[in-house]
C-alpha cells in the first residue's frame, strides 16, 4: 500500500487486507491536505464482501493494496479489526464519505464526477450534492452502459469524460471490483484527484436509497436493512456468501489473538 507519511493511523489485517483506523473527519482531512499538496490518491471502504473477495483472490488483494486509504464499512471487519487489537472508533462508510468529501471538495474549491449508477441516476445526485453545498462544482456526471469496462471503445470514452473535466474529487460507483479496476485506468489519466469507490453511493445520494436507522447501524445491522429493501439482488450475495464469511472472520480474529496472547 502507498500510505503518505502524514498519515499515522495503524492498520490490522482483516482477511487479506490492511485495514486502516481512521475515523471519517480523518479522511477529509487527509483528502483536503493532499488537494492542497497537489497529490492524488484512491480510497477503498472495505465491507464483508469487499474482504471476501480479496482473501479468496490475490489479485484483488493488490487491487484493494494499492490504494492509499483503506477504512473499514461495515461493522464485521470493525469487530474484527478491534478483535485483532486496533483502536478503531467506528466504522467509515462509502455512503457517507459521499457526502463528506462533497462538501470539503466545495470548501476548496474542487469539482466532482459521478460515475456509475443507472441512467439519470449520478446527474440526479450531482443536483442534490450541489444543492446541499453551495460553490460545488459538478464537472460531470455518467453511467455508463452495463459491461463498459470490457468494451475498449465504451471505456476509452468514460475515461476521455472525466479526464476532460479535470475534477478534484471523482465518485466511482460501480460496485467492487469494478470500480476499483476502472479507478485504476483513471488514476494515471488525473494524477492530482481524489476517487473514491462508494458502490451504491451514487444512488442513495439521489434519493433512490434510504440509509438504515443510525441505531441499526451502529448495531451492525444495516446489511439486513439492505437486503428488505433489494431481497431479490442481495439475498444470495448476503446470506449465503457473505453471513458466514463474517462469523468465520471474526472466529478467525478472536483465536488469532487468542493464540497471540498465549505466547510467551
């Protein structure tokens, strides 16, 4: 992972990722000094099924390392990070740094791109990010056609969209690992911006999505909310691959430390 220097959180490995602790006022400030440093950088909210994949590929694995932020969205690999011994506050989630780095990107004076999400959809949630704060600027905004990313012509002209509006801050939500991969075909093309991979961002910032109750969230139980809203699209990924990855992770985490403390 190529962590700057000003960053002094720990990290703990959950699966087979670093996992940073860093609260989300931590992020912004990072992102807003880097900005004004004229330095880039990728950022990973890493959630059940975000560990999940990368432990069982390793080329995920270096897709998720070479970014230079990773925190933990999703209170699992919260527990599990605390179980393994780091100070971890709370968990930071793509949905809301969303939000947070809209508003630090209109702070300073920065553009924003929103890629991903179905048609209408990331222009829908530009309009409301810049009503919310006033003086940001939306570069652009596009969802591209289902299997962009495998047509070389469909992706080129994705890229030439966001490399043309030079924007600060570009908000990628494609899903793992595919906004991850499109990021890193950006990143060389805006050197200088900010992307985040948020998932489903895009549209729960247009309004298409509610969030969970704070309460439910902090209790870890957002996912069930998720999957009442969206049963037919979530129940195989939630239930049947991601439940049991997380008691193992966390099982695993626990005898980890469990053993650690043993040692003489």
């Amino acid at each position: 992972m190529d962590r700057s220097p000003d960053i002094p959180a720990p990290c703990a490995r959950v699966g087979a990722i670093e996992v940073m602790a860093l609260t989300e006022p931590e992020v912004a400030e990072h992102v807003t000094r880097a900005w004004r440093d004229g330095t880039g950088g990728a950022i990973v909210t890493a959630n059940v099924d975000i560990v999940r994949a990368a432990t069982r590929d390793p080329e995920l694995t270096a897709l998720v390392a070479g970014s230079e932020l990773v925190v933990a969205d999703g209170m699992p690999v919260v527990w599990a990070a605390r179980i393994a011994g780091l100070r971890l506050r709370d968990r930071v989630t793509g949905a809301s740094l969303v939000f947070t780095l809209a508003e630090r990107a209109a702070r300073e004076g920065r553009s924003v791109f929103l890629l991903g999400g179905e048609p209408g959809v990331p222009q829908k949630a530009g309009e409301v990010l810049a009503a919310r704060y006033p003086g940001l600027r939306v570069a652009g905004a596009y969802a591209p056609p289902f299997g962009f990313e495998r047509d070389p012509g469909e992706l080129d002209k994705a890229v030439a969209l966001v490399r043309e509006s030079k924007p600060g801050l570009v908000l990628v939500g494609l899903g793992f690992p595919k906004q991850e991969r499109v990021i890193a075909v950006l990143r060389p093309e805006l050197p200088d911006a900010w992307y985040l991979g948020c998932g489903a961002g895009i549209p729960m910032a247009a309004g298409h999505f509610k969030r969970a109750p704070r309460a439910l969230q902090r209790a870890g139980g957002e996912w069930i909310f998720r999957l009442a809203l969206e049963p037919r699209r979530l129940v195989r990924r939630y239930l049947r691959d991601d439940l049991p990855f997380a008691f193992a992770l966390l099982a695993g985490a626990a005898w980890r430390r469990l053993t650690a403390d043993r040692r003489p």
